[in-house]
C-alpha cells in the first residue's frame, strides 16, 4: 500500500484485493480503479496474456504491487489455488464475475475526495458540449497517464475512445466525472470549468452505464 493515498480506504477493506477475471473488460476497470487507492492487487484470469498485459499496467499507472495467477476459475481446485495465491496477505475485498455488477459498487462510488470550491455554482440544464483543454492528469507524482488530451464533443455527437487496458479511457470518463480533479489543463463542460460547479449538479448531468 502507499502511505497517504490508500489508508482510509486500506482501513476500510484491508490492504489487499483479489480480483478474479480481472484481465479484460470491466473486471480490468475495477482493478485500476482500486488500485488507484493504493491497495494492492492479486489478478486472476484464465488467459495469461491479458492477465500480466493488465497487471503491468496497473503497476504503471498506480505503483501498487500485483500478483498474478492463471486459474480456470471454473475448476474444481479453483478454492486451493486461490488459497495458495493469497496466503500470508490480508485480502480485505474480492471482486468476482464483475461483469455482472450493475451500477458501480460503493466502495468505487467514493473515490479520492476532490474539493468543492466556496461559492461554486451549481449547473442547470445543459446543452452537453464537453471540451477537454490540453488535459494532463497524474495518479502518482511524475507518472503521468494522460498527456496534454484535447477533445471537443458537441452537443449529439458520440465519441468513442479507442485503445488498450491501461491506456486512460477509464480516466477520462473518471474526470469527466470529477472524481478526480486534473493535474493540468481543464476541462469544461457548456463552458463552464468543471472545478467552478457544484460535484452534485455536474454529476446530475452524467450518465455512466
């Protein structure tokens, strides 16, 4: 765990989480948004490639120790070799078939704390127009995961973001969110910077699924 990041949510759910089938798709979301608090990682998946693809990743970006282990976790000794895998850790959260969550967990639903300016005004009805400036962010000091990113999306239009596990398209939409505040840049939704409105009227406009 790093000390100042993760120690309340560490507190809360102990200082390690297994995941299992956390490789690709949701399941990889879930592990680099825990690992975002600090807590270390034990990933288990049935394919090694995307499993260590994923776990490098997840060091990269968030600098938390992980451990991998190739499990059909279908098998009839799955139990044993989990057992094994986390014996001598104190695992505190395990995540199972993530893809089958609705919603987002509450554990997820309280990320870093990002401060609410005094007097921030609070958002009414929006047109929808999103503008990312030059947008950089950091979860750890001097790793940088999003560098200089400009995107304009206006009002209809949809925009996908392409790329890897661990390439920032979970990031943008965590920005976007403000459950993070950006390291650099701004982002602007209607023209308002996103750090100048209340959280609860911003995210009344938001819709994830």
């Amino acid at each position: 765990m790093i000390e100042g990041r993760g120690d309340t949510f560490a507190a809360r759910y102990g200082p390690w989480a297994l995941v299992l089938g956390g490789s690709e798709g949701i399941g990889a979301s879930f592990a680099h948004q825990i690992a975002a608090h600090g807590v270390g990682l034990v990933l288990a998946a049935r394919r090694p490639g995307p499993l260590e693809t994923t776990a490098a990743a997840v060091r990269d970006i968030a600098g938390v120790e992980v451990r991998t282990l190739t499990l059909d976790l279908t098998a009839p000794d799955m139990i044993e070799g989990l057992t094994r895998a986390t014996r001598g850790l104190e695992v505190g959260l395990v995540v199972y078939n993530a893809g089958a969550t609705h919603g987002v967990p509450r554990f997820l639903d309280a990320p870093v704390e990002v401060g609410e300016k005094p007097g921030a005004h609070v958002l009414t009805k929006t047109r929808g127009e999103v503008v990312f400036e030059n947008v950089r962010f950091e979860y750890r000091p001097g790793l940088p995961v999003l560098h200089d990113i400009s995107i304009q999306a206006r009002p209809g239009e949809t925009i996908a973001l392409v790329g890897p596990t661990g390439s920032g398209k979970t990031t943008v939409v965590n920005l976007l969110a403000r459950f993070y505040d950006v390291t650099g840049g701004r982002i602007l939704l209607d023209g308002h910077d996103l750090r100048d409105v209340t959280l609860a009227s911003l995210r009344q406009q938001i819709g994830i699924v």
